[in-house]
C-alpha cells in the first residue's frame, strides 16, 4: 500500500501514527506541498482535489484522512476502532465532529489565515475580521470538547483505551501549536491532548510537524484568548 503524505500537515499525521501504532505497513510517497509537488499531473490523476493523504492499495485509491483511518482499522480490525456498533458510532461521532464542525472554524478560520498566505482574505482587515471570528467559534467548540467530551477526567475521547478519535481529535488541534496555543484555559482539553502527543506512536511521527511549529516561532498571531 502506498500511502501520499505532507509529513507536517495535520491529517497525514493522524494517518502516520495510526499506521505506527497499529503496526499498519505502508509505503511512504512523500508530497511536498509547500514546494507545489500536489500539482503534479501525476498526483492530481490519483486525487484531483490535489490534497493530502492519499492511499493506493493496489489500485483501490482512497482520499480523506477519516476515510482512509476506518479502512486501515476495519482492515487490520484494529482495536482503535472497536467493531462492537455502539462504540465505532461513538468513534465516528468524534471524527465526523471535529471533520465537519470543530475544524471548519478552528481551522480554517482560525489558524489557516493566519499561516498560510492562500488562506488569507483580500484585505488586512478582512483577514483580522476572520481571525477574530475563527477565534470565538474555536472557544465554543473547545468549550464543548472540554466540557462535554471530555468533562469528568476522561483520559480518551471514546472508552478507556485509545482509538481513530483521539488520533485525528488531536492532529487536528495541533494547528494551534504553530500560533502558540497552550490550552490552558481548558483543563479537560489540555490533560487529553498532552496523553495522546505523549503517545509513542505520536512522538516518532511528528519531528517534521516540530520543524514547521519552529519556523513561525518568531511571528506575533492572535491566539485564543
């Protein structure tokens, strides 16, 4: 199985520690997007949406990190992704929750403007507005996370082990490493979010991502407070 990755990016790296930790064998086709590599015609035959990760087994190609995380699970029947129906509905819950609801506005309203030029809106002031906008919506949501999710000492966000939902949760949240966000103001979120980066499988994936937090190290941006 080829697995196409950008190493730093934050859903690659959910992707990579998973395979790590399951003990999932890949081959890794590096895609360096800041040198434009995803604009080959050779990768956009395999994904004409151009991003990252990607997986070809055997022919059978697969985009979208949540995506290709249930097939490597439900293929190795790993327990990071429990088959019994109640506990995999919870895993998908989480996942489809901070896919389509916490990284819409954490992300890419957030974080994204504020570090990736092609991501910043026509005007200075529309950007700071959009920041400003990111910024409120992510406290909300991390609220829920905190409170909801994770409130009363959980240690994972599904049972009592770790799963998909934790993995993809966290590669998600570490965006806010690169603009200095500690989240210290949510007690629940910081406990859960420092167990799974202590991982072993987590640590040896995430040199690169440690490489690009250190490259904006010496820029202001507006954090969560």
């Amino acid at each position: 199985m080829d697995l196409y990755v950008f190493r730093a990016a934050s859903t690659s790296r959910a992707v990579l520690a998973f395979c790590e930790v399951a003990g999932v064998s890949v081959t890794i086709k590096d895609i360096d997007l800041s040198r434009g590599e995803q604009r080959a015609p050779a990768f956009g035959a395999l994904n004409p949406s151009r991003l990252v990760p990607v997986l070809d087994d055997d022919g059978f190609v697969l985009t979208q990190a949540s995506a290709i995380l249930r097939y490597l699970a439900s293929k190795a029947r790993s327990p990071l992704y429990p088959e019994e129906a109640r506990v995999r509905a919870r895993v998908d819950e989480m996942l489809a929750w901070f896919e389509a609801d916490f990284a819409k506005d954490y992300s890419f309203q957030f974080v994204y403007p504020q570090i990736l030029p092609h991501h910043a809106r026509p005007s200075e002031e529309s950007t700071r507005r959009t920041v400003e906008w990111g910024r409120d919506k992510s406290r909300a949501w991390l609220a829920i996370l905190d409170e909801h999710f994770l409130g009363s000492g959980k240690q994972w966000l599904v049972g009592e082990r770790l799963t998909l939902a934790d993995l993809f949760g966290a590669s998600i949240l570490s965006l806010g490493e690169v603009i200095g966000c500690t989240f210290d103001e949510f007690p629940n979120v910081r406990r859960w979010y420092l167990n799974v980066t202590a991982q072993p499988s987590w640590v040896k994936i995430n040199d690169p991502f440690k490489g690009f937090v250190l490259s904006f190290e010496n820029r202001s941006f507006v954090g969560l407070s």
